[in-house]
C-alpha cells in the first residue's frame, strides 16, 4: 500500500548553530527505515511523469520500487543506467524544478524526495561495496573529453563503455571540475566526487592534469596524436563583474576565485596555506546558488556578518528554495530590492564599505521576471570589509582562440547543435561550454548526447 502522507520524509540535519561554524555535510541522509517509508509515498504511475523531468531519463519509477523491496543492488543498477554520478546528483540537482515538479504526489502535497532517495541508494552502494567495473575491451578509436567536469565526465563514460579508448585532458591538478572547485564540501563532500571518478578510471578512462589545451597542447596537435573526435566540456568558469567603481580593491573576489581557493586549495582545512582574507563582515552581490555558496563558507570561515546583496525580491531569487532556506538558518542576512553602485575603499586601498541604491520592480524583461530600477535618493552604505562578486560567468576563451573552424555565439559560448557538434567536424561541445553556467545535470545530460553522436560520427568514418 502506498504511503499518502502530503509531506517528504524529513531529511536529518546538522542544527544550524552548529554547521555554521563548519565545513561538514548539512544533511545527514535517509537511514533504511526512512528512505522505505519515503520510497513508498510513490505511486508508481502508469505514465511515469517523473521520467520527462529527468534530462538524463533516470527510470525514476523502478529504482524506487526497488527500495521497497529493499533490493537496493538492483535500485543502483537502475539508476546507474542512465546516471554515471547518483551521489552528486542526489545531493545538487535542483529536483523541484526537474523530476519533483512532474511527480503526481505534488499536486495536493510534496512530491516525492527523488532526489533524497537517489543519494540514499548511492551512498548505500559506495558504503556496503568495493566491486570494481570491468575494463570494457577497446575498439582501438581515441576519444579526447576537454574538461573534467560532469558534461565531460558523463561523455566519457558513456564512450568508455562502448570501447573507446577515452582520454579526459583536465586544467586543474584535481579532475571534478565545477564538482570539486565550485561546490563546497558541506553540500557535496569531495570524497563522494572521487569515488565517482574512481569508478569512472576502473572502466578505463585515462584522466591526464595539468593540461591547459590551447596552451600545453592544441586540439590540432591532440589529432595529430591520433585522437579522432573531440568533446568539449570545459564549463563556463570565467567571472563577470558589474563594471562600477572600486571593483578594483584588495578584498574584492569573484565567487569564483573564492571558492576555488576555499574548495580545491582547502583554504578551510588547518595545514593548508592557502591565502584568503579573513573577513569580519562581508557582501556577497548575487540571488543564485553559487552566492548562496559564497556566503555560506564566508560564514564558516569566521565572517560574523554575511549579506547577499540582490536586487529583486526572495520571489525571483533564482537560489534552490533549499539552499536560501539553510543560508537564512544559519545567519546570513539578505538585503534583498538593493543594488551596489560603489565599493568603497579605506587609504590602503582595502574594502571597507559597499553603497547600494534601493530598487522596485517595475515592467516585466526578456526574461519574464519584472525588471528592477533603482528608487531616486535611497543610496544607503554597508560596512563590509570583503565583497564577493557572483553575478554569472562565462566560458574561457581559450579554445575558441586556438581552435580554427569553431564558431561561439555573442556570449562566448561554443555554438552546438542538438547533437553537440559543433561548427568543426568531429569536434562536439556541451554543458556550460555551451549553454552558459547552468546545472550538473543538464550538463550530464549533454555529455551523454555528445557520447552517442561522438559513436555514430566514428562509425560513418569507418
């Protein structure tokens, strides 16, 4: 009999007086009993609604049901089908906007906890098992993946297991990509992120670092080297700034750059020195996840006051619902209708103030949300001594400078089509490379289009 309670399973949590002042996970997981009970609240549709929110088609259905036989094997099997990475999707897909949004039970309650049970079942498998997948044998093919994030992790995979011999080229010395240097390690912690990619090297797939290509190597030069096809999924990790006065000063970061030295440098362990300000009040500018991140390990680091600067309201805040709800538990404060206009520097050229300027929204934009503008004569001034900018990104430029034949659009993103090639033969492209910085799964997603259309490109050349 299904389980018709209107509301989720509560996910167990670290209390937020405490998680704030750490960089350990903040939800717990489902215990057995609790993802059982969670798992039957499905109804096991004949239509499977669920299914059409997942961009990577997970069979959502089945891997539930499989939890209430307690077959958990056989539920990671199912997810793993479709789904290279479960435990990182488990933990950072925006479920409520994807396959929780299509879920019947969210009519007249919460949907189904996808999302929650997913990472239950993966956490479960990593924790009971040490099976090793079997190497695939080669079909003597050279595959480059450009970038080790999850639209190249996911190419590389899907490839892998169809016996090509792949090799993942990553800038940084860790591969993970937006994973390890982007996330912070109290929403996905990086162990979880290499036993993924541990997983993924067990099928084969070589990962070199330290590999800038379009510095160290060209794509011209990795074809000369016998590779023939190349998928790029290199992200979207170059930072845009507002453009107003004092961006300039010493305390100012991009998000970026912050998290970068707090996530990859592990900034926040003891032993590491890595140089990052140690603020007592900061302003992250920006509504989405990454600021919400931002802010988040601000606050652990110390900074007893963190503002998130936005300037439309807590409705067009385009954060998680669950990640603005957790950085408001732990103290963070919102300034929300608020602009910057200035950041103001001390005599040796430190931040010590940010000036805003009080905004309503007025007619709707492009973008279907009612466009902000600014109120006459509301300037006020925040005392901050670090401002954390996280007003988007683009892609780097690095490979369309160095690879002829290869079109970007106005943005700078790659131009791909719905194969994810691009405008160069046997060069395909996906994720934030080409979308601009969106999600893990979506990026997955792509990797995974790219992988069938890298096989049938190669299998024409034959």
């Amino acid at each position: 009999m299904p389980n018709m309670s209107l509301k989720k399973i509560k996910m167990p949590e670290q209390d937020p007086s405490i998680r704030n002042k750490n960089f350990d996970e903040v939800s717990l997981g489902y215990t057995l009993d609790m993802a059982i009970e969670e798992a039957s609240r499905c109804l096991n549709c004949k239509s499977k609604p669920c299914i059409s929110g997942c961009p990577v088609e997970v069979n959502i259905p089945d891997f539930i049901q499989q939890i209430t036989k307690n077959d958990l094997d056989a539920a990671y099997k199912s997810i793993t089908n479709s789904n290279l990475l479960p435990a990182i999707c488990g933990r950072v897909c925006p479920q409520e906007s994807q396959c929780e949004q299509k879920c019947v039970r969210g009519i007249k309650g919460e949907p189904v906890g996808i999302g929650r049970l997913e990472r239950f079942v993966a956490d479960y498998h990593m924790n009971q098992t040490n099976v090793t997948q079997e190497k695939i044998p080669t079909n003597g093919h050279k595959v480059a993946i450009i970038g080790s994030g999850p639209a190249g992790l996911a190419c590389a995979s899907d490839l892998a297991k169809l016996g090509y011999e792949v090799t993942i080229f990553e800038a940084f010395h860790t591969p993970g990509g937006v994973l390890v240097y982007g996330i912070p390690e109290f929403r996905l912690p990086k162990a979880i992120v290499k036993k993924e990619i541990d997983a993924l090297k067990d099928l084969g797939v070589n990962i070199m670092t330290n590999m800038v290509i379009g510095k160290v190597l060209s794509i011209d030069e990795l074809q000369e080297m016998g590779f023939v096809a190349f998928f790029i999924g290199t992200g979207a990790g170059t930072p845009s700034f507002m453009g107003i006065p004092g961006e300039s000063l010493i305390g100012v970061y991009s998000a970026n750059e912050y998290l970068t030295r707090i996530n990859l440098m592990k900034a926040y362990k003891k032993g590491y020195d890595t140089p990052i300000r140690k603020s007592k009040s900061v302003a992250v500018v920006g509504g989405g996840n990454v600021a919400m991140d931002a802010a988040r390990s601000a606050k652990r680091l110390g900074a007893e006051n963190v503002y998130i600067i936005y300037r439309r309201s807590i409705d067009e805040l385009p954060a998680r619902r669950e990640e603005v709800h957790h950085a408001m538990e732990e103290g963070i404060i919102f300034k929300l209708l608020s602009n910057p206009v200035k950041i103001i520097g001390d005599q040796f050229n430190e931040v010590c103030g940010i000036e805003c300027v009080e905004m309503e929204l007025g007619e709707m934009d492009a973008s279907g949300r009612r466009r902000p503008v600014a109120k006459e004569n509301s300037n006020f001034l925040v005392d901050v001594d670090t401002v954390i900018m996280s007003i988007g990104t683009s892609p780097n430029p690095l490979i369309r400078q160095t690879t002829p034949g290869i079109e970007t659009n106005k943005w700078g993103c790659l131009v791909a089509d719905e194969k994810m090639a691009t405008t160069r033969p046997g060069i395909f492209a996906g994720g934030d490379a080409v979308t601009g910085a969106a999600t893990v799964i979506l990026a997955m997603g792509a990797g995974k289009t790219a992988a069938k259309s890298i096989d049938e490109y190669i299998k024409n050349k034959l």
